[in-house]
C-alpha cells in the first residue's frame, strides 16, 4: 500500500481529482490517499471543505483501478483553530490549507512513511519509484525549488513534493518546531521556508520527482508551480493543471490529454462540485 496526502478546500477538486487520476494511471500498487480539509468559511467564503460527494468520487476512481485502494478526509478544523489560525501566516499568498500537512505527526491514522503532493501535481509515472527510496535515515526527502536555489539558498527545497519519515518526525519534534515557527514569524513562503530553516536531515531528491519546467524523458512528477518566463519578456506566470487551454497554449503541454478527457467522462455523470 502506497500512502499519498494531499490538503485543500471544496474549490480545488478539479485539481485533486485531475492528480489522483494522474496516480491511478501509472500506480499497479493499492494506494491510501489522506485529504487535509477544513471549514473556514468565516475567514473567506471559498474555504469550504471537500464533501463527501467528492471523496465517493475519488474512491470511484481509485477502486476502478485497484479494488484494494482507498481515500479518506480527514476534517482538521478544529485542530488549526487551536494554533495556526491566529498565527503571522494567517493570512497570506498560500491558502492556510498549505500548513495542514504540518499536523500529519498529531494524526493516529498516517502511517510512518508517506508521500505529501500539493494538488498541482500530476504524475508521470508510477509514484511507487519515489515511495520506495530508502529514507530511514533522514526526517525528509524533497527536491531543490528550481527558483528558490538561486534567488534564496542553493541548498533550498521546494515543499510541493516530500517523502516523509513520520516515525523520525514524531520523535525529533520536527513538525511541531515547524508549526510554532510559522505561528511566530510573518514569511513569504511560510512552511517551505521553516522546513529549510529547521529541517536538518534531508535527503535531496532528483529533479524528476518534483520537475517545475517542462516534462523530461525521466520525469515521476510534474509540479504545475508558479514560474518565471524570461523571452520575450520577464513575467511570472501560475497555470494550474486544470487550466486546460493554458496548459496548452502556453505552457505547451499535452501530456495529460487523455487524462483530460478521463475527467470529462467522470464530470458528465456526476456533479463535481457538491
């Protein structure tokens, strides 16, 4: 059984449900995907939990290619209430659904290794060549951020993409160290960041396993992330995977063509968004 979390709201399932179809296409192995979700509509109206409707359908998908495989929410509401909701990252360029994943050590249900994706990530290939690599020695594996190496640290690693050792993390505190960081201290990139600053036993992992530019012959995942374009002139751009005809005009991208049309089916016979 491969473990894969990912965290977000009710909005963004065209992406989540684009991902997990990503992993059910190349993964023959049974695979436990955790969702991080949470009500805060009080703090914005769009941040709204992912339903049960959309978890049946990620379970559709998943047992469709494995019997064996399953999904799960988890509700983290009143969890982040309890810390991070009144921290200096409250509010910021990140949705706080981004910090979830630093509460996986206070959860009885993740196992003691697990993958941690960003819902702007599509798979490649099979997800089992990243969960397989030997982490027993570090908290953490993760790719350098194609941006951040230069513009910040050369040793600076971008968080959309962690292979994660709970066991090693629930014994060094390391998540907990995290989270009282991020509470404390206003960041442009909060988690990443404190991650880079207070996470000392990482292991680097190649490019193909969190490829930020265009799709290579080895490439495991592609992270649909924000990005720079130099030619012909200097802009930042942020297309989303479910941005379909940006995807195609301008990234240039028609990898995921058929899983495009796989989510057609799938929106024709159910409604994807209660």
């Amino acid at each position: 059984m491969i473990s894969v979390c990912y965290s977000g709201n009710k909005r963004v399932f065209p992406g989540l449900l684009l991902s997990v179809l990503s992993l059910t296409k190349y993964t023959e192995r049974p695979l436990h995907i955790f969702v991080l979700t949470m009500d805060l509509h009080e703090m914005h109206p769009n941040y709204l939990p992912f339903s049960e409707n959309q978890l049946s359908i990620l379970n559709e998908v998943l047992q469709k290619k494995n019997p064996e495989s399953r999904a799960e929410l988890v509700d983290m509401t009143e969890i982040f209430k309890q810390s991070l909701a009144d921290g200096k990252n409250r509010k910021n360029h990140y949705t706080p659904y981004a910090q979830l994943r630093l509460y996986l050590n206070e959860l009885d249900c993740i196992p003691d290794k697990i993958i941690y994706l960003d819902i702007d990530t599509m798979c490649t290939d099979d997800i089992g060549k990243l969960y397989d690599i030997d982490i027993s020695s570090y908290e953490y594996a993760a790719a350098l951020d194609y941006m951040g190496k230069f513009w910040i640290d050369p040793h600076y690693c971008n968080s959309g993409v962690l292979l994660l050792n709970m066991q090693e993390i629930r014994k060094t505190g390391l998540f907990r160290l995290i989270r009282e960081f991020v509470h404390k201290r206003r960041m442009l990139m909060p988690d990443q960041s404190a991650l880079h600053r207070l996470g000392k036993r990482r292991m680097y992992l190649p490019r193909r396993f969190n490829e930020q530019r265009g799709i290579r012959s080895d490439t495991v995942i592609k992270h649909f992330c924000r990005g720079i374009r130099w030619f012909p002139f200097f802009h930042l751009y942020d297309i989303k995977q479910w941005e379909r005809d940006a995807v195609h005009k301008k990234l240039k991208i028609f990898f995921f063509d058929d899983l495009y049309e796989e989510y057609d089916r799938i929106a024709a016979t159910h409604d994807l968004q209660i």
